[in-house]
C-alpha cells in the first residue's frame, strides 16, 4: 500500500532502525519506545488488521512471532519475561493499519495493560 509507513520501512523507502529482516518478516525499533526493548515485528506483506488475515496468512504470522521470540532471545529478555502485543482496530490502539507486533522487555510490566 502506497501510504502506508510500514510499508514504506519494509520497502527501505523510510529509515528506521531495524533488528532484523527475512523475505517475508522485518523488525524495526519503536520510535516511541515504552520498555528498554520496544520493536516492532511486522509482515512485510500489507495486512490492515488481524480481521483481515487469510487462512493463507497462517504461516506467515506464525513467523512473525517465531521471529519476535527469536529477538527475545537475541536481546536476552527471554528468561526475565517480554510481552508480545497485537492491537486490532483504534479501540484497542492501534494507530498504524498494517498488521504488527510489538515486542516489549527489559522491565517490569503491569497487568492488566492499558
């Protein structure tokens, strides 16, 4: 999608500050970042929401988030504990429309969120 933001980082057209890319899977630092590891773990595929996945999108998110653990271990919040988040749609906070993770650790975390 032409004006979507994440897009536009998967396609390297917009700098961030990413951890990690695959062909199918990028992470990129959160530009607001709410815990000492705060990334964002997304499709590079453009997904609105998780309502509008595909049972063809079975793997790929399930590779978003065997990639989001894999960068919990990388950053060695694994042990200590890290939350992995999804919003879907404004109620619930999300404010970019392509499907993403975000990956957070390094503290305490409360609960319930929000």
């Amino acid at each position: 999608m032409d004006s979507c933001i994440f897009c536009k980082i998967a396609k390297h057209t917009i700098q961030s500050k990413i951890v990690f890319e695959g062909e199918r899977v990028i992470a990129f630092e959160d530009l607001n970042p709410q815990a000492p590891t705060h990334i964002l773990v997304i499709p590079k595929k453009h997904i609105s929401t998780l309502n509008d996945t595909l049972p063809e999108d079975r793997d790929l998110l399930g590779e978003v988030v065997l990639t989001a653990t894999e960068i919990a271990r990388d950053r060695q919040i694994h042990s200590s504990g890290y939350r992995l988040v999804c919003n879907t749609n404004r109620g619930a906070g999300q404010a970019v429309f392509h499907v993403h993770f975000h990956l957070l650790g390094g503290r305490s975390l409360a609960w319930p969120p929000g």
